[in-house]
C-alpha cells in the first residue's frame, strides 16, 4: 500500500518504525504549543497524509507515555482517509506535581500511526437479536 505524506514544516520527520513487525510508525514532533483554555499541549507533526479510501489512520500513545505525565486527549485520534491537514496529538497531565517536567520536547517520537482497512458496513434494523452467552451482560459483568 501506498500512503502519500506531505511534509508541512522543514523539520518533519517520516514516520517509521523501530522494528519491521510493530504495527505502528512512530510520528515525532516538530513543535508544541500549550492551549490555556483546554489545558493541554498540542504537539505538531509537520506531516499531512493521503490514506487510501477504505483505510483509517489511528493515532495511539507509544507505550513510553508510562514515563510521561501525559494522556493521549481523544484516547484514540482518528485520520479519516477524506483529511488532509496536519497530524496532531494533544495530551493533558495527569499529575499535578507543580516540578514535573515530564512532558515530550521537541523532536520526540510522540505517537504512533497504524493504518488499518474499514469494511463496508450496512447497518440492518431488527425487532430481535440473536442469543448469546454474554447476552446483555455488560461493564464488569465478567469479573475483575
């Protein structure tokens, strides 16, 4: 598959991977800005992408976030292939230790891209479903 990347700053990075079987490729940041009024910091790419119809890009924290004082805002950023803006990532802190600095700089890989396919999907309404054996059981109804 082919995925065009448009570099929107000089100092955008490619987004690669660390080994040929991670799922994700890393995306590092060429800037950060803090927004005062949601109280997070917008970490910038630089990059732009074209993903093919019929794929997604989903953003996800690399797993070194355990290090930072940092949550990934949407959890889970979405690239729908029709976008064609930069790639962001925006944290909050999670720790309101007044001297932790424990934030991305400039530079660092701060997310991860995974490109997956989106089936089509038609959705069929119903009066009944059919049974299951969890049935309607839902949060924590399966145990710690």
């Amino acid at each position: 598959m082919i995925v065009k990347i448009k570099r929107l700053h000089p100092d955008a990075v490619a987004p690669s991977k660390a080994h040929s079987t991670d799922a994700g490729f890393d995306l590092a940041a060429v800037s950060m800005d803090y927004d005062c009024i949601n109280d997070c910091y917008v970490y910038h790419t630089g990059l732009a992408f074209e993903i093919p119809e019929g794929y997604v890009g989903l953003i996800y924290p690399r797993s070194s976030v355990f290090r930072k004082n940092l949550l990934l805002t949407n959890c889970t950023g979405v690239v729908d292939a029709g976008y064609r803006g930069e790639v962001l990532a925006k944290f909050k802190r999670i720790k309101t230790d007044p001297h932790s600095s424990s934030i991305y700089n400039i530079g660092d890989r701060i997310a991860q891209l995974i490109i997956i396919p989106i089936p089509e999907i038609n959705f069929v309404e119903v009066s009944e479903l059919s049974d299951s054996d969890r049935g309607t059981g839902g949060y924590g109804s399966t145990g710690i």
